[in-house]
C-alpha cells in the first residue's frame, strides 16, 4: 500500500512550513512522511504540529521523553498503526537507549523489559486509548502511587488521545513509514545511512 494522497511539492508550502521541514531534515538526515503528509493542509500542519510539540517537547512534568514515545508505541500497536509505530519505535530506541525495547513494547508491553512505574503508565494509557470511559479515581490513585501527580495523568492522556488522532489519519491515508526509521537506534547513525 502507498500514500492515498500525494505529497505537496516543498517550493509550493508557505515558508514556515518549509523552514520546520528543513530543520527537522536537517536533524534526522531526511523528512519524515508525516510532515509531508499532513503539509496539504497548512493550517492543520501548524495546529498538529504546536499540540504535538506542547505536549511531545515540553520540559515540565516527570514523564521523560522517551517515556512520551513508550505511550506512542504502545498505543499506536492497540491502534495497529504501522507509520506510528515504527516511527516512534525508533525515536524509543534511541531515547532509551535500548534496541530491543520498541519491538517488545509494540508485540506485548506487559513483558517488556521496563519499570513497574513504566507499567503502570502504559497500563493506564492503555485505557486511556480503549475504555476512556471507564477511567475513575482507582486509577489516578494507582499511578499517585508511582510518583505521577494529576499533571502527569493529563500528559499521559493527552498523548494518548493525540496520537489517536494521528494513528487513524496515518491508517486512513496510507501514511507508510520512512525506510531509514527501521534501522534508528538499532545500527549506528553512519552504517545506517549507509544502508538506506
């Protein structure tokens, strides 16, 4: 399967679409699909890309960086999202520092090599992601327990339901994963720029 919709020629987005595109390139070493993908719509882009940087790149709070991408990784496997869960597998690899992590998190988190507090987090955005409804007070107080206050809770339902969003418009569109993530944080940089 291919992109069900075309990617937008770069000399033709307004430039502050085009300069983040090229920051980004210049940073990973190529563009991401999904800033090409969601570029068709400029005033989506921006609304997309400001939430998912407030909540993705923000310093406040105690989920580490690359605990936002275990919540990605995980919910996007419930939500069977191939782009997602490739693309923020390898962004957990290299966070974590660990190459075997993202596949264990995306086959069957509750055997993965991660913390008890970890657990917990995935666990409740994990409802977070299928049973929303179901959530009550048990569940803040179980992970207040782990050390997460209510903000903490916020974060990891906002990633959760964010990446909903963005896990059905990469499905929907046919989004397909950039070959080089597949080999992010499991080969280092220039082998794996080699290979591509």
């Amino acid at each position: 399967m291919s992109n069900r919709y075309p990617f937008p020629d770069l000399n033709d987005l307004p430039e502050d679409i085009r300069a983040r595109i090229f920051e980004v390139q210049e940073k990973a070493g190529f563009i991401p699909n999904v800033f090409l993908a969601f570029a068709r719509r400029p005033a989506e882009w921006r609304a997309f890309f400001a939430y998912h940087d407030a909540l993705m790149l923000k310093e406040e709070g105690s989920l580490t960086k690359g605990e936002r991408e275990m919540i990605v990784t995980v919910t996007s496997a419930a939500n069977q999202c191939l782009y997602c869960v490739v693309a923020h597998g390898a962004i957990v690899r290299i966070y974590e520092k660990k190459p075997l992590l993202a596949d264990q998190l995306a086959v069957n988190y509750r055997k993965a090599q991660i913390s008890p507090r970890q657990r917990a987090m995935l666990d409740f955005a994990m409802k977070v992601s299928e049973r929303s409804h179901e959530i009550e007070d048990a569940d803040f107080a179980a992970l207040h327990a782990h050390g997460f206050d209510d903000e903490d809770l916020w974060d990891i339902a906002a990633i959760t339901a964010f990446f909903g969003l963005s896990n059905r418009m990469a499905s929907f569109a046919g989004m397909q994963p950039n070959p080089e993530f597949y080999l992010m944080g499991r080969v280092p940089k220039d082998k794996a720029a080699a290979r591509a």
